[in-house]
C-alpha cells in the first residue's frame, strides 16, 4: 500500500496559556501544502515493525512516530501481523511542516484499511492524539482546519474547502528543536501580542482573497525562533528583500513561508533563490 504523506504550515499560531502538563493551549490555523513524504506500508510474515527511511537523521528505531502509530494499533487491537514501513522523504526534518506527525497519521490510515480496523477519523484521531499534537490534523485530511487545545482539538472549515493558496517556503538546513522553543518562549517576558486574530484571517480566506495585508498571519513563537535560530532570521530578511510581504515562520520553525499571488509567482521566485545558490531548500507548494 502507497500513501501520500503531506506537510502542514501554520497560517496563524497564538499561544493562549501554559497548561499544567506542560503543553500550551493554542489557537491555530492549519494549511495542508502539497510538499509530501512516500510511505509504504508492507505485511511481514513476523510480527516486527521495521522501518526504513531514504534520510539517515530520521531514526530507524522504536523512537519514529511511524513505529509507535503501527505499534499502538497492533496492541489496542491484538494484531498477529508484522509491518515493513518504508519512508520516501521529502518534507524536511525538524522544521516546523509537520512531516514526523503526517508520517504517524498516514501509517494510521493505513493500517485502518490494510488491518480491517474499521475505525471513524474521530477514533483515529483519538489515537493519533497520543503520538503528537498535529496527528489529528492529518487524519481529518482538510485543506485547512482550526486546531485548539494543545492543537489535537480539530474544528473543520467547510466553507474553505475550495480555495487554494501559493508560497514560497524556504527551509534552514537546521534542525529546530520544539521543546526547546516552547521553553524559550515561558522565559520571554515580554509577549508579542497578534495584531488580527485567526477568525479574520479565515474570513478573507472564505472571501478568496489570497494576499492577505500584511501583519495578519501571526505566529506567537516566531521572536523566540528568531532568537535561536539567527539563520531562521535571514531567511525572512531575504524574502523581504524579494519584495514579499506576507512572511511567516511554520510551527515552531524554521522553515519560513510567504503567501504568493500564483503557481508561476512561486515557481519563479523558487528558481530565482535557487539561481542565486541560497543555503536553503526551496520549494513551490500549493494548500492541497
Ligand atoms: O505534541 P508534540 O509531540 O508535537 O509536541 C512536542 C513538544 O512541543 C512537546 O513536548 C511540548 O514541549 C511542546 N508543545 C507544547 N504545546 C503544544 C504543542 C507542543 O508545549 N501545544
């Protein structure tokens, strides 16, 4: 079985609250982007879950969200068989696009049809849940949706459905640690406050009017990323320099998009950055 494993970006981010098990409450507006990962998922005689990856800093081991979403399903529901779970990977690591928790959504799916399981998207969810904070966002498979709670809590956005955004997104050769951003952010004392919040953004999203003005996309980790991460800094001065002007940091980083009028506008500027030999990967994408 094949299936297409596709990243997320975050048009909107604002962190609400700390909660006492440690993770924040937040507001949050996801975008599923056409950059994917390729999974196959392929029966063993054995009951071993094995995973083979095409990019060496993504662990083989029991540590791989694709390993513990195969492993939660073959315990909860007693299954006798084995797996090999191959991963073609595209989406870059650690970089805020949500490819480890898209990865473990889609070995959800899969399993889901390949074991008989049967299971509603909400029971899935349910058990993607426990494996990260933007596992539900994948097995729903919406273009986009809103995300509360630590971001697992999916609320749809019907009235989104049709309509389809361009970026540029550019990504540090960095890998950016999570933990470390959202500790960073409880020892910010100072807040950056959203200047609109993300029922706006949805409102002219549902209006089709792609290019937002600017200060509306809004990410409450971004100052703590750029802090950190200097590179995640130059990536966003670049792009400015381009003349663009809806930047924003996915999650938490380092990968960094802009909202772009067309496919060809994207396709252009991506070949422009890449001619010009930036230390960074560059991708077209579209909301898919
Ligand atoms: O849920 P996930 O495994 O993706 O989260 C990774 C880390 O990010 C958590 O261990 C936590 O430190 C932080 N996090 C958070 N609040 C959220 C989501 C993630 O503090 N809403």
């Amino acid at each position: 079985m094949v299936i297409y494993s596709f990243a997320k970006v975050n048009l909107f981010l604002e962190i609400i609250n700390k909660r006492p098990d440690n993770y924040h409450n937040l507001d949050t507006l996801f975008e599923r982007i056409s950059l994917c990962d390729k999974i196959t998922l392929k029966p063993r005689r054995d009951k071993l879950i094995k995973i083979y990856c095409s990019d060496q800093s993504v662990p083989w081991d029991e540590s791989n969200l694709c390993w513990q979403a195969a492993k939660l399903l073959q315990d909860k529901f007693g299954i006798a068989k084995g797996l090999d779970i191959k991963i073609i990977k595209r989406i870059p690591v650690g970089a805020g696009l949500g490819g480890g928790s898209s990865n473990a959504a889609s070995v959800l799916a899969g399993l889901n049809k390949l074991w008989k399981l049967n299971l509603s998207k909400f029971k899935l969810a349910k058990l993607g849940a426990q494996l990260g904070s933007d596992v539900p966002f994948f097995i729903y498979a919406a273009p986009f949706a809103l995300g509360q709670g630590r971001g697992e809590k999916i609320c749809f956005l019907n009235k989104l459905d049709k309509v389809k955004l361009w970026h540029i997104l550019v990504v540090p050769k960095i890998h950016v640690s999570t933990p470390r951003v959202y500790k960073k952010f409880d020892a910010f004392s100072r807040l950056t406050n959203p200047a609109s919040n993300v029922k706006i953004i949805i409102s002219k999203l549902a209006q089709k009017n792609p290019l937002f003005e600017p200060g509306l996309l809004f990410n409450s980790l971004e100052p703590v990323t750029l802090k950190l991460y200097p590179e995640v800094k130059r990536i966003k001065a670049k792009l400015a320099a381009l003349g663009l002007r809806n930047i924003l940091m996915s999650g938490s980083g380092g990968a960094v998009f802009s909202v772009v009028a067309s496919g060809k506008e994207a396709a252009r500027l991506t070949r422009r950055l890449k001619k010009e030999g930036v230390p960074w990967r560059v991708f077209a994408v579209s909301t898919v």
